[in-house]
C-alpha cells in the first residue's frame, strides 16, 4: 500500500477546508482558485499539483466525507444504530454537509453519494421474494428518502436530536422499506 506524505494530506485537507468556508460564504460558483489558495495559504500552483480543478477538489472533499461516514456506519448492526451513527457523524460535520445538501440532483456529485449509498445498501439487502417491488425502486426509495431527510434536518438546525432523527429514519425508512420489499442479509 501507498503511503502518502503527511505534507501532502495536511493541503489536501486545508484546501478541502477553504472550499467549505468559501462555499458557505460566497457559494461555490463564485469561488476561484486564486480565492482558495489564499484562504488555504498555499501557493497558486500548489493547488495545480493536487488538483486539476475545484470541481476535482469538491469531489475529493465528498469522497473523504462518504469514506468516512461508511467506517463510523460499518460496525453498527441495527438500523436504528447505524442511522445514529450517520447522524452524529453529520452532525460533527455539518459544515461540510451543509455544501453538499444544495448539490443538483444531475451533478456527478449527487450521483457519487447515491452510488455510495445504493451499493452498501446491495451489500446488506435481498428482495423480498414475494415482494412486488423491484429491489431497484426500494433501494432509490430509501437513498433518497435518507438524502431527503438529512437535507431536511440541515434546513431546520438539527433542531431535533440524532437519536430521534435515528429513529425517524430506522422506523419510516428502513423498517418500513423492510416490511414490504426487502429482507436483511445475515439475520
């Protein structure tokens, strides 16, 4: 396995930061590179040695986000626990997560979080063998309906508590999803 320079890691992550503080800011269309490697302290062609554009940066800021969110998620076994550690996760995060709930629903961006969340869904999931519901409408159901719910928390102030919006989400979204077309693997 690669290792990678710790120098490199720490303006990745300080770029990564600026285009988080620029975006809530001033919005990511009016950000310019020269704008980030200020508020990043770094040199103009640093930026070029890690990345080929912003658009290549927001994409490794979400990478970074989702990788992370999977690793926090992986260890938990009921919904209701996973769904919990997604929203402490955001929570801690939510500055990030407030640039990303205004992505287009057409951006490669929005379709990367999709993926990302459909595939741990195949992982854990079969279709109901007397399910009317094709697996792949049940699985657009609940990524979306999660994208949905974390995009409404974030609008509202996280106003209401991870561990209630944990169970909003294992009660109305998964279990329900469960009830009528899926089946959990390894249950």
């Amino acid at each position: 396995m690669k290792k990678i320079d710790r120098r490199v890691l720490r303006t990745q992550e300080s770029l990564g930061n600026a285009l988080v503080d620029l975006t809530l800011d001033i919005g990511y269309d009016a950000i310019t590179i020269k704008e980030l490697t200020q508020q990043a302290n770094i040199g103009y062609a640093t930026f070029f040695r890690h990345f080929k554009s912003k658009d290549e940066l927001l994409m490794y800021v979400l990478q970074s986000v989702l990788e992370e969110l999977f690793e926090v998620m992986k260890p938990q076994t009921t919904p209701y626990n996973q769904a919990l550690a997604m929203f402490e996760y955001v929570q801690g995060n939510s500055r990030t997560y407030r640039v990303f709930i205004d992505l287009p629903r057409d951006s490669k961006l929005f379709d990367t979080v999709y993926d990302a969340v459909a595939n741990s869904i195949h992982e854990n999931y079969v279709a109901r063998d007397e399910s009317l519901i094709p697996m792949a409408i049940a699985v657009n159901h609940i990524v979306t309906s999660i994208s949905e719910l974390i995009r409404w928390w974030i609008v509202n102030d996280m106003a209401i508590s991870p561990e209630k919006m944990a169970i909003i989400q294992s009660e109305l979204i998964i279990k329900a999803t469960e009830l009528v077309a899926l089946d959990r693997i390894n249950e």
